[in-house]
C-alpha cells in the first residue's frame, strides 16, 4: 500500500512542511488521553485538539465564577438579614463612640503637655 502524502488544507496541494507559516511545534498533553504532546504539525490540524481543550479550561473557569457567585450571595444573605434585624430592634442600636482627634485610643494625649 503506498503511502498518502499529507495534503494542505488551504491550499489542496501536498503539504510543505516546515516551510510553511501554519507549521508548529505544539508542547503538552493532549486534553483527551493525558499523553505528553511534543510535536510538529500543521496547525489546522492541532484545531480539535485546541478546541477539546479550550471547552476544558472554559468549564472550569465557569465552576470558579459560579464558586464565587454563590458565596457572594450567601454573604449577601447574611448582610440583609443582619439589616432587617437591626431594622426591627432600633433600640438595640448604639453608636460607636470614637475618640477625640488629640486622644489615642488607649486614653493617651497625642499633644505633648506643657510643664509650667
């Protein structure tokens, strides 16, 4: 059986190889069996393997905001029931007292005294 010679997709004449501008060299794994990639090919040809894995890295990408759409809705949750609590209890309500401008927390001046 005689071998077939690769055909360009673009152009439909035989492939050129390395001396084509669609030649690479793709390096990893390939998504659907886990085996290491280390090769040289025509890049219409690396599309489905591109694709299968650019789905894969979509997916999980959208686990990761859905991950993070549910904890700020549950700590929206909270939030909205901390104010429909306090909303109904105003009396419960205090205020923060700060101190003074020129006391530090701790009840110390921050102006130096004079001593007379």
């Amino acid at each position: 059986m005689k071998k077939k010679e690769p055909v360009c997709p673009l152009l439909g004449k035989p492939c050129v190889g390395d001396a084509c501008m669609f030649w690479v060299h793709m390096l990893g794994q390939n998504p659907q069996t886990g085996h290491s990639v280390d090769q040289w090919d025509c890049s219409v040809r690396w599309l489905p393997m591109l694709l299968v894995e650019n789905a894969r890295q979509a997916r999980g990408a959208q686990a990761a905001v859905e991950s993070m759409r549910n904890e700020v809705v549950g700590r929206q949750d909270t939030l909205n029931n901390l104010i429909s609590q306090a909303a109904r209890r105003p009396q419960q309500i205090r205020d923060v007292e700060t101190p003074p401008s020129d006391q530090i927390s701790d009840g110390r001046e921050t102006k130096p005294q004079s001593h007379q």
